[in-house]
C-alpha cells in the first residue's frame, strides 16, 4: 500500500445559480478588478489515501464524492491523485 495526496474540487454544475461568486463579482470593481466575470465559487478538499495504485486510490476519492463530498444533484467533482514522491536512495 502507498499514501497518495488527493484534491477534489466541488463545483456547481452549469447552470446552477451561484448567488456567493455573483456576490463576489459584483464586489470586484469596487476593488478594481473591473474586467473580472463568470465568478463560480466551490469548494477544495485535500486528503490522503491509503491505496494499492492510483486506480484504486481515485475510486476511493470517487466513492467519496458520491457519499459524502458532493450533492449530485447540483455539484460536479474534479478529482486529482498524485502517487507518492519517491523515497530517497537508502532511506527505509
């Protein structure tokens, strides 16, 4: 078994009203970032998992999201899995 580092990034699904990055764009050009648009607000979860491969490590993150970690309904997961770094040469 390795660990592997894994980001999910929860995001509404297209057309799914987002009043909070509506409410951020507006706010933008009172702070002068005036050619700022499409505002989307979501979420960023990092873990790590303990997994024989990659593979395994993503169903895991992908059973997550369908259990715990988003509403289907509304949101979308994009799921990133890095393996482990490699161990330096004679560290045990």
């Amino acid at each position: 078994m390795s660990t592997f580092e894994v980001l999910v990034e929860v995001r509404l699904r297209p057309g799914i009203a987002d009043p909070e990055g509506a409410t951020v764009e507006r706010a933008l050009p009172a702070l002068g970032f005036a050619g700022v648009r499409g505002v989307r607000m979501g979420k960023a979860i990092r873990f790590e998992v303990e997994a024989a491969g990659e593979d395994d490590a993503r169903r895991t993150a992908e059973e997550l999201c369908r259990r715990l970690l988003t509403n289907p309904v509304i949101e979308d997961a994009v799921i990133e899995v890095w393996p482990p770094p490699p161990s330096p040469e004679g560290v045990r």
